[in-house]
C-alpha cells in the first residue's frame, strides 16, 4: 500500500510538471514556458553552482549510494 502511494505521488509530480509546461506553452502571459524559467533561474553563477551540486547530492545518494559500502 505504501509503495502505491509513493509512487503515485512521484507520477502526480511527473503529471504536474507536463501540464504546467504545456500550459506554459499555450498560455505564456499565465505561467512562464519552461526555456523562459530556466533562462531566468540560469543567468546566475552561484545558481548553477547550486543546481549542479543538487544533482550531484541526488546522483549520488539514489544512483551510487546503494552499491559503495
């Protein structure tokens, strides 16, 4: 049962984050496309920075973490 909610969980994320690009994409005066978000957020030196490091911290903990010992 847990195992369906949380995966469950992850596919609404996953359908949320669909509909919110194409609503981007249809009604821009709405909700800004994902290029013009990404633009904005990337124009920053110490956001890249984070952003990498973030998925590195994700990389690392859910893709190596199970295999180091």
């Amino acid at each position: 049962m847990s195992n369906f909610l949380i995966v469950s969980g992850y596919l609404g994320f996953v359908v949320l984050g669909i509909a919110m690009a194409a609503a981007g994409r249809l009604r821009p005066e709405l909700i800004a496309p994902l290029g013009e978000l990404l633009r904005f957020v990337m124009r920053h030196r110490i956001t890249r920075i984070a952003l990498f490091m973030v998925w590195w911290w994700l990389g690392w903990h859910f893709l190596v973490g199970t295999t180091v010992r």
